[in-house]
C-alpha cells in the first residue's frame, strides 16, 4: 500500500476559515479546484489519502481532502494542475507556517490534527497566542 502524503499551501487574499468558507459556497458542486503551475510528482501518494491545508494569516487553519489531479491548458496555451478538492472544509488546529511560493509537500507526521469534534467552530486565536500554546503544548 502505498503511503499518503499532503500538500500545503497559502490562501491568498482570504482573511480568515470563515472568509474561505464563504467563498467555497459560492461555488456549487461537490468538489472545488484549485489551478497551479506544477504538477506534484507524487501523485499517487497524494491521491491516496492526501489533503491540501491552507495556510491563513500565517497559520495553517483548515483542509480539503484531494480527489484527483487534472491537466488544464490556460488561456495562455501553458499547461497547468487542477487540484480537485473535496468538500466540506475541515479545521485544523492552527500551526504557524512562513511564507513560500507555490505548494509544498507535507508529510503527514507533520501535519496539523483536525479541531476535535464540538470545537469546529470555536473563535480562533490570535496567531501569536495560539503558537505560544502550541508551544508550551497546550493546543
């Protein structure tokens, strides 16, 4: 069996979960995509259990499992990758993350829990207290 492996990778523009949410139901449908420039090489590993977490304001906040990868071809005549995520939208606990460009891998001993059931819509934490938590191993 072949391991699973996740992608990361930041929201530009969205503001907060419930900002991304909001804008997920916009669209209809069950699953959503999100395009970008590369194509994962580890495409079995990521279509094997493997989600996409968003980074927010700095911190992972939420994730969508993955359902398939697709080829688009951009207005552009440039080949890209739709990342077909699946819904719904699932918190996680928050994990500050730097800024990057593009995606990047996450292995999934690295990956943020899921909020625990009942806590999937607690207010979320300033960034700054809920790493300083994180860090003294209360979250």
């Amino acid at each position: 069996m072949t391991k699973h492996i996740h992608i990361v990778k930041l929201c530009v523009g969205i503001e907060s979960v419930e900002d991304l949410e909001h804008r997920l139901s916009l669209r209809g449908g069950d699953t959503l995509g999100h395009v970008t420039r590369m194509r994962p090489k580890q495409e079995e590993a990521l279509l094997n259990g493997g989600s996409l977490y968003w980074v927010i304001k700095g911190a992972v906040q939420a994730r969508q499992e993955i359902a398939a990868l697709e080829e688009v071809i951009g207005a552009d005549g440039i080949k890209r990758c739709r990342i077909v995520l699946k819904r719904p939208l699932i918190r996680t606990q928050n994990a500050p993350r730097r800024p990057f460009q593009g995606w990047r891998y996450l292995k999934p001993e690295d990956a943020p829990t899921d909020m625990p059931k009942g806590r999937e819509n607690d207010d979320e934490l300033p960034a700054e207290l809920a790493q300083s938590l994180a860090d003294l191993g209360l979250v």
